[in-house]
C-alpha cells in the first residue's frame, strides 16, 4: 500500500516462521535485496529493559492493564506471571485466547543482543546496534552507519537520515504497546511521519494488522487518531483530563532505591488520594549507567497537593526527579 507516494506494506505475522521474536523470512529478503543493491536496512526495535508482550498468534490479542492501557508484560521469575511496567499490577497468565478461543500464545520481545546475533549468523551481514546501553553519545551513531549493513535501533535513532538506507522495518508494532509511556501512540505517529517524507519504503511487522491505532497512522487518518487517543486519555485518566507525575528514585545500591521509595510511599499514603490513583515499582527494576531505578505513579486531580507532602524530601536528595507529563 502508499500513502503520499511514500511506500508502506504492514506485514502480518500469523502463522510465520519466527526467530528471535522478530526475525522472518520477509524481512531477510529486504536485508538481502538492499545489500544486493549497496543500501543499508534501518529497522527499530522499539523495546526497553527486560518488557516482552504475551501475544495471542492466531488473532494478535495481548492483555492490556486496565489501571493504564498498556500491553502487560510477561515475567517468568519467581512465577510465571503478567506485570504492568507502568503501575505494577500483576495479572495471572491465561492459556486460552479470550478474543478467539485459540491457544497457540508467545512471548515476543527478546534482546536486542540476540536479534542482531541471529541477523548476523543468518545472513553474514554485519549489524550495528544504536541503544542507550551500546552508545553513550549521539556523535557515535555516523560510525556505526559507516560500518553495518543493518542497524538495529531503538528509538534513540529515530532521527537518522542517510541515503544509503534502502528500507525502514519497525520488526513488530506490538512492542511498542508493552513501553510504559502514555504517548507512545503519538511518538509513533511522528516517527512514521517523518520516515514517510524522506521517501524510504516502510516495513511494519505485526501480530494485528487490523489494529484501528496502526491503521489510522498508516492511511493517515489524522481525525481518527486523535479520537482514539482522546477516548482513551479520557478513559484511563491522562493528560490533559488530569494531572500525571513520574517520580523516579535511582542509586547504585538496590537497597537505598527501596529505602527511599518506601518513605516516599508512607509519605504519599497519609494524603488524600480520593481524586487521585498512585501506585510504585515492587518487582520491577531498571538499570541505567550504573544505578538503580524504580518509580511511583500519581494520576488524578490533586496531584500537586500529594506533592506538597514529598517536597522538602524531593529537594533534599539528588537520588529524586519529578517529571510532570
């Protein structure tokens, strides 16, 4: 299909040898074919920490958390078990499909280490990998264009305009539902949007070809998208209905992490959460340079009356940030 002479084809997965959660015969053949042609692949693998999604592969079904909207992820330790990473809500696994009765579930998001390994083993190309855990400034990524046939990227290569790309893949739409950000809908929107205008073919894997959020970005159905989002914002309580806070706690130490979000909470749980639903990391950790890092979650309408409480805290220690979205 092409939408302003800018060529898009989405790729359904049912019943497609898989490897490493994304890696199908499709998208071998536009690696091969632009390396036949001396152009590079760009594909985004839009995944942070350990999030994978349980997908349903007959119909793309995934549980979605009912507290935020966000696709749950699949743990295996101490149990098998589905969490939201955004508010922790935990979710007993189904082995029955409710929209289509089937059983035939996966896990799909696996690292981006092992993606670009089996892409190597498969088609002795050379793959470059952009990620906030293989780069440590922007200025790095021209040498890792320089160098690869294939670069396997998260977002933080969104921006990338070379000529030598010959093709765009996105490996598989639904990773980016189990990313615990509200507006990942929108990030998407414009990441499309402007591929689109640089004139690069577009490639989009996915489970649910029919999903309303993917079709609309594709057709640029501009009005449909922003109905859904605001139904949704309106339904799961975002902004601009209400007021949302992310407060980050991070330290070398797993302990000092869990001692400052213990007082936070204790602190939070004294104020009047009527109007407001707050919820923190419990068995969900990430790490970034080196630290520890957990978080809390307000949504509601007396957000900075809740805050009122933390402040004197919050401004006392370096280990605290406060990001309003």
């Amino acid at each position: 299909m092409s939408s302003n002479n800018a060529f898009i084809e989405i790729i359904p997965l049912g019943n497609v040898p898989i490897e490493a959660g994304c890696v199908t015969p499709k998208m071998c053949e536009i690696i091969q074919n632009n390396y036949n042609n001396s152009k590079k692949t760009l594909i985004f693998y839009n995944r942070r920490g350990s999030a994978s999604a349980w997908i349903c592969q007959d119909c793309g079904f995934f549980e979605k958390c009912p507290n935020c909207d966000i696709a749950f992820s699949y743990h295996t330790f101490p149990r098998k078990r589905l969490i939201c990473h955004q508010c922790s809500m935990v979710e007993e696994i189904s082995l029955e499909c409710p929209n289509c009765h089937g059983a035939h579930f996966s896990t799909v998001g696996v690292g981006i280490e092992q993606v670009a390994h089996i892409l190597e083993k498969k088609m002795n190309i050379s793959v470059g990998i952009i990620s906030s855990d293989h780069i440590k400034k922007n200025s790095e990524i021209p040498n890792i264009l320089e160098k690869s046939d294939v670069i396997l990227s998260t977002n933080l290569g969104s921006l990338i305009v070379d000529d030598r790309i010959g093709a765009v893949i996105f490996a598989l739409f639904e990773l980016n539902s189990s990313i615990p950000a509200y507006d990942m809908e929108e990030e998407l929107y414009a990441q499309i949007a402007y591929i689109k205008k640089q004139q690069i073919p577009l490639y989009i894997q996915t489970f649910s070809p029919e999903n309303r959020i993917l079709q609309a970005i594709v057709f640029e159905n501009f009005r449909n998208f922003l109905e859904i989002l605001k139904t949704e914002r309106k339904n799961f309580s975002y902004p601009p209905y209400v007021d949302f806070v992310t407060i980050r706690v991070h330290h070398t130490k797993k302990e000092m992490v869990q001692n400052m979000i213990s007082g936070l909470v204790e602190r939070i749980q004294s104020a009047d959460l009527s109007e407001t639903f707050f919820a923190f990391d419990r068995d969900i950790w990430e790490k970034s340079h080196g630290e520890w890092m957990q978080k809390i979650i307000l949504k509601g309408r007396n957000v900075s009356d809740v805050l009122e409480k933390l402040s004197a805290t919050i401004v006392k220690s370096r280990y605290i940030s406060v990001e309003w979205h």
